[in-house]
C-alpha cells in the first residue's frame, strides 16, 4: 500500500522536474537552498522517517543537486538507493560485508 504513496518515481519521469529525496538530515538542510535558487522547477520529497532524525550539519552546507553520492565504497556489487531506504541499505551493505562482499552503496538523492 506504501508503494502508491510514493509519488517521487512518477515526478522522475516527467520533464523539466528535478526531483530530490533526502536521506540525511545534512541532504535535507543542505538541499533547500539550492532548490530554492534553482531557475527549474524542483521538488523536494522527505521520508517521514527523517523528520525525527537529529543529526550534525556542517558549515557550510554544500549539496550538488545534480549528482548521486557514494554512501559506502565497495568492489564487488553496486546497492543504488535513494530516500528512507538508505538506512536499510547501509545495513543490507554491512551483512553483506560480513559475508565477504564488498558492497558499494550509491544515494541517487
């Protein structure tokens, strides 16, 4: 039923739209002000989950809109995530990593 609920896969597709989704709180502080000055359309999707993450945000707060993030170095398999879902993904990366595979985890935000 959540799945319905998750409107930034549709807003991707559409063109002209750039489509944010934080997973930390530094994205989200980080992410507003760009989104803001951007001259095209932005829209900014929170997880519900990180509404009650509290969290360090350096100064300045520097995030590029236009790239992904590489949450964790890995060789061996590539985990690509974006939103609530990093947490999970982070751990997922870290069983694996106790099985012996290098798991690089990738934050499309």
């Amino acid at each position: 039923a959540q799945h319905s609920h998750s409107l930034e896969g549709w807003y991707a597709h559409v063109p002209g739209l750039r489509i944010l989704a934080p997973a930390t709180v530094e994205d989200a502080f980080g992410m507003l002000g760009p989104a803001l000055a951007d001259p095209d359309p932005v829209l900014l999707f929170e997880h519900a989950q990180l509404y009650n993450v509290e969290d360090e945000v350096p100064d300045p707060c520097v995030v590029d809109l236009r790239s992904a993030r590489v949450r964790r170095p890995g060789t061996q398999v590539t985990l690509v995530t974006y939103g609530g879902s990093l947490p999970r993904t982070l751990e997922a990366a870290r069983r694996l990593a106790a099985e012996g595979i290098d798991a690089e985890v990738i934050d499309l935000r």
